[in-house]
C-alpha cells in the first residue's frame, strides 16, 4: 500500500479505538445521577470569584439570589481587584431582587505563587468558613442557574455520596464562530477526560467543569483546596485531582440547568480561551506539543485529506479507509451537536474546527516562551502548572 494509505488505515484504527475504548467520550448521557431529597437539607455557600464582571452579573447574580434550596444558603461574591465597578454592581443586584443574602468582598492583590481566580476562591472559602457550611458552590460570575439548580445538586451530592458533584454549563452556541467551536471543546474535553471514566469510585481519571463544582467542606480540608492548587492554571482538573488523592468521592457530567452566559462574538475571544491554558495542559513539554500535533493531523486531519487524495490518485484502499474514518468521526460529534441544538450538517466540518484547535494550541506554546504565560482576566502567570495526570 502508499504511504496515505496506510496514513488512512492508521487514523481509521484510532477512530475505531477512540469509538469503543476511550469510555463511550462521545455520549451525552452522563446527567445528573438519580437522587431523592434528604431528611437535612446541609447548608451551602457559595462562593462567586468576579473580576471585572459588572457586564455579566446582571444577568448571573439574580439567578443565584433566587435559588430555591430548602436549606441555609449564603452567597460569597469576591470583587478580585475590578476595575469596573463589579462589587458595586453585586450589591446593588442584591438589593433589587432580594432573595439569598451576599456578602461582597475584595481579597487584595495575589500572594506569590497564586493564580488570581484561585485568590479570590481562597479569600470566598475563608469567610464561608466562619458559618461552618457543610458544603461549597464554586461557580463563577458568567454562569446562570435555574431556581432548583443548587437544590438538585446538593440531593445528588447526598444521595449518591459524593465528596464533588460537577456539570459541564452549556455555553453559549449564538454566533457562527460558537457555534463551529464550542460543542467541539466540550467534546475534546470530554475526550480527554471520558466522564464515565471519571464518575467509577475506582478510577484514576478526574476532571471538574470549573463553573460549577459543589463540594463538601471537609473533602476541601482533607484535600487543603485550595492551597495546594494554588498554582493551578487548570483549576478544575486540579481540584478534582485533590480530591480524589484525598479519598473523596467525584461526579462529572453535562449541565441540563446551568448554563454560561459569557459571549465569544469572534473566533479571537474563542481563541483566548482555548490558547490560555492549553499548553498548560501540555505540561509546558514541546515533545508532549509535538505529539499532540501529529496526533491531531493523523486523527483529525488525515481523514479528509486521505479520501480526496485517494479519489484522485486512483486509491482505493486510501480512499475507502479514509472515508471510513471521517464517516466515524462525524458519527462521535453528532451526540454533542444534538446537545447544544445545533445542525447535524456541522458533524462533517470537525476537521476544520480540529485544525483552529491544534493552531491555538500551537499558538498557546508560543506565548508560553515568549514569557507571557497563560493569563486569568488581564493577569498573566508565566509558570502555570503542569497539567495534572489522568
């Protein structure tokens, strides 16, 4: 055989793998668990790190005044060093719409060896702590809650004995640029991190969705979160990661109540968010880049690439193995496309979104060595830490 053929027979074989052995990634079923109310509704804080959300919170906030949750509840919102009157912003929607009481506060500039929004959870932890809630909601400014969001969460938490119950907010799939990007992060990040594989007790596989993580008060002491992420640029990998080595118990599956209302217009705002950490993910390491790269080509790329060639140069083999690949891989991204709304007819241009990936991440190691770092709202942190292991 030619050398693309064996290239299509290669990336057939991945696809064939990556369907039956990398934990059904490709499924979007892995919801909320089955879950009953509990005799003691525990009490929960919720911590909310902002820096310069005044835009977002609008929309945010009142979400989470409304919760309707049995039991205490009390909102902790951090004004990390805002320059647009976010704090401001938190109190004056407190008092418009009422509901659950807030405390806003404002924890300084970043001690050395601390990412920002890390910082600002920090500083939220420390004043929750002196109610002694028997659990925390870490969510951010960006994310909107239905009314019962907190309350299903926490019955999941108690129902299942989970020590970290977290759901995948459905981001926002509006503009042309979102809507070819977004379902395809949440479906690399679930292939990377198979939530099945994640939600086994005897797994070695951790992830969070940082949006919305609710978490038991005393897996966050047996795992000191978040001191001992402090440095974490990935922080919701990093902090599943924690508790898990602490013996704590750990969900993750796609959100059906939540969702992020943070806009990404242009394919520039979509490529901050990737390129921001994924190098990080990488651990800083150019094989590790190197690897992903090629690996991207031949899963992604080479599909495409190989069936057109083989057509024109009378390849059969090339043409029908490459085909084979890219009718498997449009199959995978289908689910996800059913899950975010969106035409089936976008399943088929997934190597093109692939290819925006693998240059954003190419680009994500460029800025690593030109000393710029990965960068939290206008911070930027030249030693991110490696990524954590599966």
């Amino acid at each position: 055989m030619s050398a693309v053929a064996w290239i299509a027979v290669g990336s057939l074989a991945a696809w064939l793998w990556l369907l039956l052995g990398q934990g059904f990634f490709w499924r979007t079923d892995q919801r909320l668990p089955p879950r009953e109310a509990p005799e003691h509704w525990p009490s929960v804080a919720i911590v909310v790190p902002a820096r310069d959300e005044a835009d977002m919170l609008p929309v945010s906030l009142p979400s989470l005044l409304a919760q309707d949750y049995p039991g205490v509840a009390e909102i902790f919102l951090v004004d990390d060093g805002s320059e647009d009157g976010t704090g401001d912003a938190a109190r004056a929607l407190s008092v418009r719409y009422g509901g659950l009481p807030v405390t806003v506060a404002s924890p300084g500039e970043p001690e050395p060896g601390w990412t920002g929004k890390l910082w600002a959870v920090r500083h939220g932890i420390s004043l929750a702590r002196a109610r002694q809630p028997e659990y925390l909601l870490l969510t951010d400014a960006d994310i909107a809650h239905e009314p019962d969001s907190l309350r299903e969460l926490v019955a999941a938490a108690v129902s299942g004995g989970f020590d970290l119950v977290s759901q995948m907010a459905r981001l926002r799939v509006s503009s042309v640029w979102e809507r070819m990007v977004v379902p395809a992060f949440v479906y690399f990040f679930s292939q990377l991190y198979p939530f099945r594989w994640v939600n086994r007790a005897d797994a070695r596989t951790a992830a969070a969705a940082g949006g919305c993580v609710l978490l038991r008060t005393g897996a966050a002491e047996r795992a000191r979160v978040p001191e001992s992420i402090r440095q974490a640029v990935i922080d919701d990998v990093s902090l599943a990661r924690a508790v898990r080595r602490g013996g704590g118990r750990i969900w993750l599956g796609l959100a059906e109540r939540v969702d992020s209302v943070r806009p990404y217009p242009c394919l520039a705002d979509l490529w901050r968010m990737v390129s921001r950490s994924a190098y990080a993910q990488l651990r800083q390491s150019p094989p590790l880049l190197l690897g992903t790269v090629l690996g991207l080509a031949l899963v992604y790329l080479a599909p495409p690439v190989t069936l057109v060639a083989g057509l024109l140069g009378g390849a059969p083999v090339a043409a029908w193995a490459g085909g084979a690949a890219w009718a498997v891989m449009t199959g995978t991204y289908m689910p996800m496309l059913g899950y975010y709304r969106q035409s089936l007819w976008l399943a088929p241009l997934l190597p093109f979104t692939a290819a925006l990936y693998l240059l954003m991440t190419v680009d994500s190691a460029v800025q690593h060595h030109r000393g710029r770092g990965a960068a939290w709202k206008g911070r930027t942190y030249a030693r991110p830490e490696a990524a954590p292991d599966r």
